[in-house]
C-alpha cells in the first residue's frame, strides 16, 4: 500500500519539477532542452532524487544548463510546497540521468553494425 503511494507521488513530483523549471524558473542559462526522466522519494519524504536528461550536443551548454537546474533546487521545493498538498516537501537532489546516453550510444553501435552487415550483403558489380 505504502510502495503505490511513493509511487504516485514520485510521478506527481516529476511532472510538477517540470512544469516549475520549464514555466516559473527565469534563469537565463537555461538554454538547452531538458526533461526529468524520473524522481525517486524515499518513504519519510525527507529526500527526493530527481534525475534528468538534457539534449544537447555541446557538452558546456548541457553543463550551464545542468547547473542553472541545480541553482535554482530551493525555488523549485518552495513551489513544490505551493502547488501540492503536502504536508512536507522533500529536499531535493538533482542528478544527470546516465543511461539515456548509454542507450543513445547502444542505438549507435547497433546501427553501426546493421550499415556494415549491409555493406557486406551488397551484390557486388564485378560481372
């Protein structure tokens, strides 16, 4: 019964940390496009680990970005507290979400392999 109520509420956390970053939060180096691929509270709500993904292919870009979300952790839990009715909102730890990327790299040598086992099958023009 416990385990279905942490995980609405880390659902409920995920889409309203979007939403507050996305609509409320004005820091201008936000540039690059993020989501929160998932937040995990632990039973006391005292502590909520949010991961995300931020899209981009400049790795200082994804950084300010990255660092512009972890700036702004403490307006973030003050809007939590606004918009829900909780009574006590989890402090907040935002982290980067590595296995997007391993599954972007995974996607990759994947096709890699399908290009070159095309190559290979490839009637040859020799005749």
């Amino acid at each position: 019964m416990a385990n279905l109520r942490t995980e609405k509420l880390n659902a409920e956390f995920q889409r309203n940390i979007y939403d507050i970053l996305k609509n409320k939060v004005k820091d201008p180096r936000l540039t690059e496009m993020f989501t929160v691929t998932s937040v995990v509270v632990d039973k006391e709500l005292t502590y909520a680990k949010v991961l995300f993904s931020i899209y981009s292919t400049d790795e200082a870009k994804k950084a300010t970005t990255f660092e512009a979300i972890k700036s702004s952790a403490g307006f973030v839990r003050q809007q939590l507290f606004k918009s829900m009715r909780i009574r006590c909102v989890p402090e907040l730890a935002f982290f980067l979400d590595k296995g997007v990327d391993k599954d972007q790299r995974i996607d990759d040598i994947i096709k890699q392999i399908h290009e070159q086992d095309e190559k290979k099958t490839e009637p040859s023009n020799q005749e």
